[in-house]
C-alpha cells in the first residue's frame, strides 16, 4: 500500500456532471495528482481536461494503465464493466452509485476487490450528512422509517429505474441502520416518461419489527428529499435539501449539522476518505458491501413493482 507521504495518481471515468465534480476534487487534493479523464464522448472530456489542465484519454485502459485510483462516474449500465476493468488492472476504485447494474455483478466486483486487496467504495454521499449529524452514533434501534425523495424531470440516470437513481440512496441508509433481517418488501411502481419505473413506493418489513416506507420520483414539480426516522421515545426528520432538522428523540444530535465539512460537501467528504484509505489505511467509509446491499433491495424493489 502506498504510504501516507506519497501522493497518488487517480483519474476519472466518466465526464458528466458527477465525473467533473470527482475531477475537481482529485485536482485540488495535495495528497493526489489528476492523471486524466475518460469519456466515450471525446469532445466532452477534452473540455473537462482543459478546465482542470489535465489529460484527456482516448481509452479506458489507457487511462487505468497511469493510475493507482479511478472514480467511475460513468452511466450507471457501464459502472459494472469500468470497476471491473480498472480492479482486474490493480487500481482502486471508488464507484457513483449504484455499484453495478446487477446484484450478482457486485458480488463479482466484492471477490475481485476481496482478491488483489483493493479498496472498493460506493458513492452513497448522505452517509456523510449522517455522520455529520451523529446518527450513526445513536445506539438504540429505530422503529420505522419513512422517506420521500422527489426529483425533478431529467435527462440523467434514465438508464436505471427510479429505484437504482434516487431511491437507492434511501435504501442505502435504512440498510445501515437496519439491526436485522429484511423479511418482507412489497412494492408498486409507475411509468411516466421513460420505459422503466419513474416513481416507486415500498413497504419493507424486518425480523425485529422494524419496517420502512420508501417513495421516490424523478417527474416531481418539486426537490423535496425528507426522511423521518421514529425511535421509541421521539422522531428525527431530516430534509436533506435545506440541510434541517427536527430532533425529537432526546439523543444529543449536531443541530449545526449542515457547517459541519462532512454534510457540506458530502462528495468531497467522499472522495477524500477513499484517498485516506488508500494512503493511510482508514476503514473504508462506504464499503462495496453496503452498496451491494442497496443495490440488492432496488433491484428486488423493481422486480417486486414489475409493470
């Protein structure tokens, strides 16, 4: 493993608005040298490359060839075959949600990662406001949780469902704080202006009667992204856009949450903690694991609604 005192080359496959934020982030790290960007589209990572004074790479091997780390940002259909590509050459990757296209993609992508030593991490940002507000710090087991995470039309993420674009990260979180198994799932779903689920609601149960109420839609008139997590003495409900929250509960939760580094700038927090376990060996921050999770319940989540 690297050691803490050397700077790593990392690139970026992937030039859309999520590849550019994770560009960014790689260039104004002293702990990284921006090796280049990747894109199918050549035009569009020549001009990501320019801004950032970076190289533009005709080829994804090329670009793994020069690197020690890569973000994948690239469509979610393709993150399954970018991961693969840049493990099997030895690099660490940090993956955008989702982690692959297929449960069982992930579970291969977990052994390859298992296999060479690698750090392997899922871009599930909200874990980073959780931490900022100190729920994860919270020991008692929550009762229920009810989430609504509403989205604007888009021409982004139409290759996946509603489920594997915006609920997921919903998912993400209720698998976290989950305490046992998920016993049953029931779900309905609706399309709206693509082939595939653009709203979703789901009702998960769990072994020690915990359960879940998830809706999520990309054709909402409105950003609205609120979570409300019940304990037996109180309720949390966090609005993930105003950066708020109501703290009923009685645990003693960061009210300043939203100045606090880690919530302002989730994906910064993100990209810097994959750095810190490669040059430092951290723990993992979001493991591939938790991201398979997330993925297994959306997926089973779409077949659940299937229309």
């Amino acid at each position: 493993m690297t050691t803490h005192d050397t700077q790593m080359k990392a690139g970026v496959i992937g030039a859309g608005v999520f590849g550019g934020h994770h560009a960014r982030k790689y260039a104004a790290s002293d702990r990284v040298h921006l090796a280049g960007v990747y894109d199918t589209d050549a035009g569009r990572a020549g001009a990501l490359a320019a801004q950032l004074g970076t190289r533009a790479y005709t080829g994804l091997d090329a670009l793994i060839a020069d690197c020690d780390a890569v973000t994948v940002a690239s469509p979610a259909i393709h993150h399954y075959a970018g991961v693969k590509a840049a493990l099997q050459a030895g690099c660490h990757v940090l993956a955008e949600k989702p982690l692959a296209d297929t449960a069982a993609h992930g579970k291969e992508l977990i052994r390859i990662a298992r296999s060479r030593n690698l750090v392997l991490q899922v871009g599930h940002q909200e874990r980073f406001v959780f931490n900022a507000m100190g729920v994860f710090d919270i020991a008692e087991a929550p009762r229920r949780i009810s989430a609504r995470r509403m989205g604007l039309r888009s021409a982004r993420n139409l290759d996946v469902s509603v489920t594997v674009d915006l609920m997921i990260h919903d998912l993400d979180l209720v698998m976290a704080l989950a305490q046992s198994p998920l016993t049953r799932l029931e779900a309905t779903a609706e399309k709206i202006f693509t082939t595939l689920p653009d709203t979703a609601h789901v009702r998960m149960a769990f072994e020690d009667g915990f359960e879940a109420v998830l809706d999520s839609s990309r054709a909402a008139e409105a950003l609205d992204r609120v979570m409300r997590i019940d304990y037996a003495g109180g309720f949390l409900e966090v609005d993930f856009v105003a950066k708020t929250f109501i703290n009923e509960t009685g645990f003693d939760l960061n009210a300043d949450f939203a100045e606090d580094p880690e919530a302002k700038d989730s994906l910064g927090a993100n990209v810097n903690a994959f750095i810190a376990s490669i040059l430092d060996g951290t723990p993992v921050a979001v493991p591939a694991e938790a991201g398979l999770a997330a993925l297994a319940v959306a997926r089973d989540i779409d077949r659940a609604a299937a229309l």
